[in-house]
C-alpha cells in the first residue's frame, strides 16, 4: 500500500506548481466514522452550456485524508485515504458576489486497510467516491467555497465483502 500511496503522490505532484488552482479541506462523519480531507484542485478551464445564466464546468480533486472508526462493536481503526475525482460542477455565472453551485462525481480511492471497524468491512483497498454536494462561491473573486456533500465510497461489488461508507461532509476551499 505504501508504494501506491508514493507512486500515487508522484504522478499528481510531478506536473508544474502553478497548475494548482485551489486548496480544499473538509470534515464530514457517518456509520460511526469521523473523516478529515485536504486536497489540492486543478480547474478544468471548460465551459458547457454556457449561453444562459449557468453554465456545466469542473475541476479534478486530489485529497489526501483519515478516518477514524468509533463503533460500539470494537476493533476501531484508523484509515489513510488517497483520492483523486473528477468533479462536475452546475453553477450560476456571477461576475462579482455569490454564485451558487450543484456537483456531482465519481472518483477513484486507495484505503490503508479494509474494515474500520467490527460492524464495516470494504473488502478492497480500492473504492469508489460518489458524491452530490450544494455549495456557494462568493469573495470579490469568488475565491472561497464553502459546500455540503454526501459522500458513497464503495468497491462496486469487486469483492465481497463490499459494505461500503456514507459520509456527510462540510467543505471548505479556496481558488488562487
């Protein structure tokens, strides 16, 4: 796991520095599991659907998080999670003030271990990371976001057991 975890770290850190737009961090809690995130967010620079008021854009999401487990059944664990999404993202052109926005995406995770506790078992390090979220851009360059996100990992079914995690997340981010 640590050999992904490093090969994973060197292809979304070896392009150019100033192809970072944003930071991000988020806290979110579910099935008895507290989990933090940091991420990094590379902008698309594309616009879809672009004639009215709101347009389609997106950004990919590298994170890099815990969770910590906090069952009543025992045997709570901490897991490292490596992340990297695809995020679409409907949101209201607005030069200046707020812009409210909708998203949505699936992406790719590596966990650390495979239970993070007695009750929720995964039974792959690899997941996948579905989620909705609600949230507002605002700052004289729309510079802060601040959102809401529900969050489904899972391993699809790859392996059995596939219990999989809902989480629902507070999340923080600021555009360069």
């Amino acid at each position: 796991m640590n050999k992904i975890g490093l090969l994973i770290g060197a292809l979304l850190f070896s392009g150019s520095v100033s192809a970072v737009d944003g930071a991000s961090v988020e806290y979110g809690n579910g099935d008895a599991t507290d989990m933090a995130r940091a991420g990094l967010i590379c902008n698309w620079d594309k616009q879809w659907f672009a004639e009215g008021d709101w347009h389609v854009t997106g950004f990919w999401e590298a994170t890099l998080g815990t969770w910590n487990g906090h069952s009543n059944a025992g045997n709570n664990r901490d897991i490292v999670d490596i992340g990297i999404t695809p995020v679409f993202r409907f949101q209201k052109k607005n030069p200046s003030g707020m812009s409210p926005y909708l998203e949505g995406a699936i992406g790719f995770h590596l966990i650390s271990k495979t239970s993070i506790n007695a009750d929720r078992k995964f039974g792959t390090a690899f997941q996948f990371g579905d989620h909705l979220g609600a949230g507002v851009l605002f700052g004289d360059r729309r510079q802060f976001d601040l959102g809401y996100r529900f969050q489904h990992l899972s391993n699809a079914s790859i392996k059995k057991p596939n219990q999989g995690i809902n989480f629902n997340q507070i999340r923080f981010a600021y555009h360069f």
